[in-house]
C-alpha cells in the first residue's frame, strides 16, 4: 500500500485547493531587501526583520495547511532523516552541490565577502553580516562587526576562574560548554525577560547576547587552549586586528598564513543549514527561551560527539595510528585498503567520510584541500590526506553500507591545523565550536525575530504505532 494512500483525503484535498504558482527567486540573495549603507548591523535588522515577518506572514496565511512532506515508519527509527519540519533562515544544504550561505556557495563567499587588505580568505565576521541580514556587507559593514566584537571580547572574572580551576584532563569541549553555559550570568535575554520585556523585543535581547557571545567565543577557547597545554598566559587582543586574528594570536600563532588559515577555518565551519546536531540543538533550546548562552552550549554538547563535530579530532587519531602501524613512509594503495577494511571489520566507522545529507564531496573538504594545493603541497600528511581521497570512496562503496562515500569537512580540517603546529587533536572540535557560534547566534536572532513557538513533536510509542499502522490500512482496505 503506497502511503500516499494512507493520508488523510481531506488533508490531500485541501493542499491541491491551494496548490496555485509562487513566485520564489533561485537563489534569493538579498531576500527582496534593497541592500543599505547602515553600518550597524542591529539598525539594518531593524529594517529587515518587518519586511520578513511580513512576508512569512503572508506566505503562511496562504499556504498553511499545503503539505510539504510525508513520513514513513522508517523515518521515525531513523533519526528523522530527509524529514522537512525545520525552518532556518541563514544556510541551505544540497545533496550534490554542499551548502550555500543565504544563496552563496562557499566559493562565492569566498571571492564575495571582503577580506583583509592582501587577504585572500573571507572574513567570518563577513560571513555573519551575510547569515543574519541575507546581504553581502561592505568593507565599513565587516569592519563594524570587528570593531563590536573586539569591543564585547572581556571575559567575566567567573569565566576565567572557572576554566583555571578546571583539571587539565578535562576534554576541551567539556570546558567549553561549561565555559559558555557560564556566561549566561550576564545574559540581557534572562534578565529583560525577568523584568517582563514584550514578544516584539525578543530579538534585540538575543542580538545583543549573540555578540557578546561571539566576542567572547574565542577568548574562552584560547584560553582553554592555553590552559591546557602551554603556560596559561594569553596576550590581550589588539583591536586593529580581525576576529580570526586575534583568536590566533590568543592561542599563541602570529603569522599571517595561520589567521588566512583561521580565516578560512571559521568561515567554513559556521553553518550546515537547520537539521544538524548542534544547529538543531540550538534552535531546539533556544525555542524554549533558554537565553544564547544556554542554547549554544548545548549545541556544543553535541557538537563534541563523535559522529558530529568530534570527528575532525578521531580523523586525526586515526591517521595517526595509521601511520604508526604502516610507517611514516609512503605506502600503496592496497595497503590502505587493508587498514581501511581492518577498521571496517572491527565495526568502527571511518571518521570524515560519509554525510547524513551530502552525497558528493563536501565543499568544504575542497576548498580545505584547495588551501593545501596552494599553501602545503608538500606536507606529508596532505599527501597521505589526498591518497586516502582516492582509496577510501571504493571501499566503502564495496562495503556497501554508507550512502555516501565521499569526505566531509573533518577529514581534512585536522591536517592543516598540524601542519601549522596546532599539533593537539583533542582540540580540534573547540574550533569547530567557536565557527559554529557565527551560525547558531544568526538563527536564533531570526527565530526570535520570526516568533517560532516552542518546539513540540509527536513521538509514538511502537506500541501505538502498530495500532496507527492498523488503522490506517483497515479505514483504507474499506473504501
Ligand atoms: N564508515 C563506516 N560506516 C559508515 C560510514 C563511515 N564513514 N558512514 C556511514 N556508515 C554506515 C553507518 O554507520 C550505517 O551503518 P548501520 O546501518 O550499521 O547503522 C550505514 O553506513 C548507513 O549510514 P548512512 O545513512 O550512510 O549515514 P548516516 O546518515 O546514518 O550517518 C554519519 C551520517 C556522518 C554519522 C556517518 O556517515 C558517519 O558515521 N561518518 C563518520 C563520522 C563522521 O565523519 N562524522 C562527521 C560528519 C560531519 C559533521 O557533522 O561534522
């Protein structure tokens, strides 16, 4: 029985009702918004957001009750893949093609968002006027972001002690959703909505906790760093300096290839559209009006799985091993392939391939490679790195089990870090976290601004699912 036939006729019959042309741009860069000169980000909000309630409002009028999906038993075991039910505003995902920030590949991005004077490397502070207003921003827009962050970047004194005190065996990202739950202390969201603020403010509050929380995203995360593995001592930020700048430098690397790096680095990793762990588990606390802080901290909670974010530091580990058992040497393809299938055999999975959406290369493993062609063609583990991408494909499409085979972006971030002395894998994901904060702060200040309600779904018990499944095909089987 096809499922189709097991929906709801008059639920079918509505949708056609409505079923009439829209008219949707392809990629609708700039949201219908004429761009501006405001060279404050909270005032270009204040203009944009009406225009898009507005519009949401309409569109939803409209089209409510249109079906836009269904779901099948499998999908409720499943982890809900493919299934629509989200809506995120800052960053779309395609299957074959990879993400796109507000319409633009990363490539786009790449030659779009300004840079830094002989820069040739976005600026994520770029990247984040892009994902909250859908504009690309001027060199005076980027600035203004830099000059707010470096502003907001002083981390409260209970942050600082809470970090020294904090045993250095303690996994980084441990530290860090602590560190981030922490700040929550001086959230403006908690404490306007303490003292009653209106509906229609909820964005400015989150805006504004949302900068400070950039600002101090990497201050906590050099310091981790520092604490953790060198003397504890991090010099103050300059405020001449980038957003990527002064993270490197915090962490204890000062030359320019490191911050085009990191410039690089943070621009890619900041937003995979609404669906992913750690965007989703944002969205989902900040829904309950959990203020920045808190909602960010659990969504790197779950960025510091292993199936997620942590992969970048297991593709580390495991290269590592690799290299142990087979020699720093260059070795064959066939000998690869064995220690692929020895991983494989021993039920593990191999860490950087595979994509719960993608199912192509992922372009932000190109654009990390592209980097290496240009700046480490030579470095042994790019080179490794790059055999690997020949070798690990097939074999797990023998395998048969991944539906994609090709890499994501863990499986070469790790590579570049070390060739630049960031040589402690454990770390890696902190990174991942503090790029991960330029999306999730612009979706929840468009999910405050939008108005989404907490979210709420169904779930079943199987149970109740067989008798649902019963019905459905007895109340079909009769007519
Ligand atoms: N190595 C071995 N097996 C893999 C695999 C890989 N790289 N990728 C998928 N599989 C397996 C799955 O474990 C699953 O096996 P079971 O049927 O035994 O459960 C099967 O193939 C089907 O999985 P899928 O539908 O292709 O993939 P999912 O959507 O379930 O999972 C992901 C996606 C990323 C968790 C998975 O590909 C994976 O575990 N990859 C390795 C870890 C990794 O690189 N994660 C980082 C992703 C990017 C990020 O979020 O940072």
């Amino acid at each position: 029985m096809s499922l189709r036939s097991l929906v709801s006729p008059s639920i079918v019959s509505r949708a056609s009702v409505l079923l009439r042309p829209l008219s949707v741009a392809a990629h609708s860069h700039t949201h219908g918004h004429k761009t501006s000169n405001a060279t404050n980000l909270k005032a270009r909000l204040t203009e944009v957001i009406p225009q898009k309630q507005e519009e949401i409002k309409k569109f939803k009028d409209e089209y409510k009750n249109f079906i836009i999906d269904e779901v099948t038993l499998d999908q409720a075991y499943g982890g809900m893949r493919d299934i629509i039910g989200l809506v995120c505003e800052t960053s779309l995902l395609d299957p074959e093609e990879g993400i796109r920030f507000r319409g633009y590949s990363i490539p786009e991005c790449q030659k779009l968002l300004p840079k830094v004077q002989g820069g040739e490397e976005p600026l994520p502070e770029a990247l984040f006027w892009l994902l909250v207003t859908g504009e690309i921003p001027s060199v005076e827009q980027t600035k203004s972001i830099t000059d707010e962050w470096n502003s907001r970047s002083k981390i409260p004194d209970h942050v600082e002690s809470l970090l020294k005190n904090f045993p250095k065996t303690l996994h980084p990202m441990t530290q860090f959703v602590s560190a981030v739950a922490a700040l929550n202390h001086d959230s403006k969201f908690a404490k306007a909505y303490d003292q009653g603020v209106h509906k229609g403010k909820y964005w400015e509050y989150t805006y504004e906790d949302s900068m400070d929380l950039l600002a101090k995203l990497p201050g906590i995360a050099a310091r981790i760093y520092r604490n953790i593995y060198k003397d504890s001592k991090i010099v103050d930020i300059n405020p001449k300096l980038d957003w990527s700048a002064n993270f490197s430098r915090q962490l204890g690397f000062d030359s320019p290839d490191f911050f085009e790096m990191m410039r690089l680095y943070l621009t890619i990793h900041s937003a995979h559209e609404g669906g992913n762990v750690s965007a989703h588990t944002t969205h989902l606390v900040g829904s309950a009006l959990s203020d920045a802080y808190l909602s960010f901290s659990a969504g790197l909670a779950g960025l510091a799985g292993p199936l997620h974010g942590l992969a970048n530091q297991e593709v580390l580990k495991w290269l590592t091993n690799l290299r142990k058992e087979l020699g720093d040497k260059e070795v064959s393809d066939e000998t690869l392939k064995q220690y692929i299938w020895s991983t494989l055999k021993a039920g593990r999975v191999v860490p950087g391939y595979g994509h719960a959406v993608l199912r192509k290369t992922d372009p932000r493993y190109t654009c990390q490679r592209e980097f290496s062609l240009k700046h480490l063609p030579n470095d042994p583990l790019f080179r490794l790195t790059s055999q690997l991408y020949n070798v690990i494909p097939g074999v797990l499409t023998e395998h048969g089990k991944t539906k994609n085979p090709w890499p994501n972006v863990d499986a070469h971030s790790g590579v570049l870090l070390r060739y630049y002395g960031l040589t402690e894998m454990n770390y890696y994901t902190v990174l991942f976290g503090v790029s991960r904060g330029i999306g999730c702060a612009a979706d929840l200040i468009w999910a405050r601004a939008l108005g989404f309600p907490i979210e709420r779904p169904k779930s079943e018990t199987t149970e109740s699912l067989k008798k649902l499944i019963a019905k459905r095909v007895h109340d079909a089987n009769r007519k």
